[in-house]
C-alpha cells in the first residue's frame, strides 16, 4: 500500500519542524544574574553558599543561574552594582540610599541579615581615653560610608560640632595599613578592618554601633526592575541566604565547620571570626528579619539617615533629597517622594522563607 505524496510531505514538514526545534532546546541556556559581595562577617554566607553549592542548588530550582562575586573593595562593589554590572550587590541601608538611589536607580532591600551592634567602631590611637578626646584630631574614614554616619552620631553623643575634627578619607582596602603606618589619631571602620587594628595598635575604643541598635542595617539589595521581571531570582537568593544562615547559627559540629570555613575566607581565626559575630545581630531565621523589616522603627532609622545624607549633599546639592526620591516601607509606608520611589524596604520574600514557601 502506498502513502499518498501529500501525507508523505506532512510526515517530511513534520520532521523537519522536529529537527529544528530539538537543537534549539538542548542549547536554551537558562537566565544568568549576577551577584557581588565584600568581605564582612555578615556577608561571608554569600561566599560560603557558593562554594559550598547551595546558591547552585536554588538557582537550579529555579532555573536560572547565579554568578557570585566577591569584590574587594566595598565601596566599589555598590558603585558597579549601580551602574548595572551586577543585578543584587550587598550592602549597608545608608549606602543603598546614597549610591544607588542617589543616581536614580530602583533598588529593593530584598533580604536584611543583620544589623550592626558593635561591628562599626571609633578607635582613639592611645590608651585610656574617651569620646570627648575626640576634639580636635584627625579622623580617617571612607567618607560618606556608614563610618561617616557613626562619627556625625557620636558627636552628637559627646555634644561635638563637625568642625571639631578633621576628616580624612581613605578607601577601605588602605584604611588599616594608613593608621597603622601612624597615619590620623583616629579611625573608623568596620570588621574585620577594626578587629585587625584593635590587634596591632594601641588604641581606646570610645564610640561603637552598639550605642545605636538597628541604625546601620546590613542587606543584600537588588535591581527592582530585574525582581519585577524575575520574581525567581528574589525567591532563589531568598532561599539560598536562609538555609546558609540557618546553618551558620546552629551551635553543631556542621554549625562550627561552616563558620570554620567563613573564617578562613575572611583570612581570620574562627575565635576571632566568632567575636566578630558576636558585633552582628544576625538574623538566622527569616521570621525575625521580616519583623524587623516590619517594625516602626524602619522609616523612623532611615529618616535620621536621609537626615544625615542631606546634610552631606549626598543627594544632591540642595539638601532636599527627599523632595526628589522616596523609600517605601511594608504596609504601603513612605518617606519622601512617593512619586519616585528608588528605595524598597519589600519583606515579600522574606515573608516566603518564614512561611515556608520558598
């Protein structure tokens, strides 16, 4: 029995359309974003959950991928974040107003890690001194960085005016090795850069983050238009961030290797590492980072930064940043401009990760 020539041309175009579709699927590469850190205690999960294939794990389950980067210096990671070179970067709430929003690009707090209870410090070179020391030296500090914000806090502690000190700024990635060598008589930073210097120099600790709770937040921020658009790279990074968390609070032998591990990354001794830890009010569970994100005080912190922005024009020269941006907040809270929303405090995911959703 003979096929007909037009069920044979059927058969032929039908597999034809086979041949060209099966070629096209087996190359589809899945969507690739980019994330970037720097070395901190409480960004070192980061590091460590893509080492140890947990951020592959729920990039896979999402079928994208992710890149994780570690950058050197801090405040370059954000300024390459901004300009679009990677989709989430982490980083402090100040910084995420003051680079990002500031040149107007959309950005989410999608995951708040901890907050900085102790991590950022003032250290006076000498022993035996206090915060009203302060007066009339030469301060080094990556300028219009957290360290910034903390001096401006701290002179309204000891009632010092700005022009009672002098500032210098240097980079992060110079800032040991400037004061150290006798540079400045004081200095700001953060961990582990303060743990070193507490290590090899002489120094009064006078002022530290812990005499503000809840004011420097430390958070991994991403593109708000990538989010919109690839809702599975919040839930991906969501998910990967908490399951590493977990792990590093859990006070087991798997517990102590991964913070073992984190330790060495930060080219640092786990007692040390530990200690550091012991600066960071972690949250572990993502229960307590969406509470924190949805507690009152979140506006009511990121007014008094936006305060001290203005008053450095790091939102423009004018000292009205506000006027011009806005920073919403869960339960369709505002600052500023609701019109131009550039910072988003989102629990969303958060909220996923508490309830299991992920």
């Amino acid at each position: 029995m003979h096929l007909s020539a037009v069920l044979i041309r059927r058969i032929c175009i039908g597999l034809f359309a086979l041949i060209l579709a099966a070629p096209a699927s087996a190359s589809a590469e899945p969507k690739t974003f980019k994330l970037c850190w720097s070395i901190f205690a409480g960004w070192m999960p980061w590091g460590y959950a893509a080492d140890e294939g947990i951020v592959k794990k729920w990039a896979d389950k999402y079928g994208i991928r992710v890149e994780v980067s570690e950058v050197p210096d801090y405040v370059g990671s954000i300024e390459r974040y901004s300009a679009g070179e990677f989709d989430a970067c982490s980083m402090t709430n100040m910084d995420a107003l003051t680079i990002p929003a500031a040149v107007g690009v959309d950005s989410t707090a999608l995951i708040i890690g901890d907050f900085s209870n102790g991590a950022d410090a003032i250290l006076l070179r000498g022993t035996g001194l206090t915060l009203k020391d302060l007066k009339g030296k030469t301060v080094l500090l990556v300028e219009n960085s957290v360290s910034h914000y903390l001096l401006s806090r701290a002179l309204e502690w000891a009632l010092l005016k700005p022009e009672d000190v002098t500032i210098q700024h240097v980079s992060d990635t110079q800032i040991a090795e400037a004061f150290l060598a006798g540079q400045g008589d004081a200095v700001i930073t953060w961990n582990p850069i303060l743990a070193k210097i507490k290590q090899q120099a002489q120094v009064s600790q006078v002022f530290s983050s812990n005499l503000i709770p809840g004011e420097i937040v430390d958070l991994t921020v991403v593109n708000s238009k990538v989010l919109a658009a690839h809702p599975e790279l919040g839930k991906a990074l969501t998910g990967a961030w908490f399951e590493t968390q977990r792990l590093m609070g859990m006070p087991t032998d798997a517990g102590r290797a991964a913070r073992a591990k984190m330790a060495s990354a930060a080219g640092t001794t786990s007692e040390d590492f530990s200690q550091q830890l012991d600066t960071l009010r972690s949250f572990y569970s993502p229960r307590y980072a969406l509470a924190f994100a949805r507690a009152n005080k979140m506006p009511e912190l990121m007014q008094r930064v936006a305060q001290f922005a203005d008053q450095q024009k790091l939102l423009g020269n004018d000292g009205r940043g506000l006027e011009k941006l806005g920073i919403s907040f869960s339960g369709e809270r505002s600052l500023g401009n609701a019109d131009n929303i550039l910072l988003r405090f989102d629990g969303s995911y958060m909220q996923m990760a508490a309830e299991k959703q992920l």
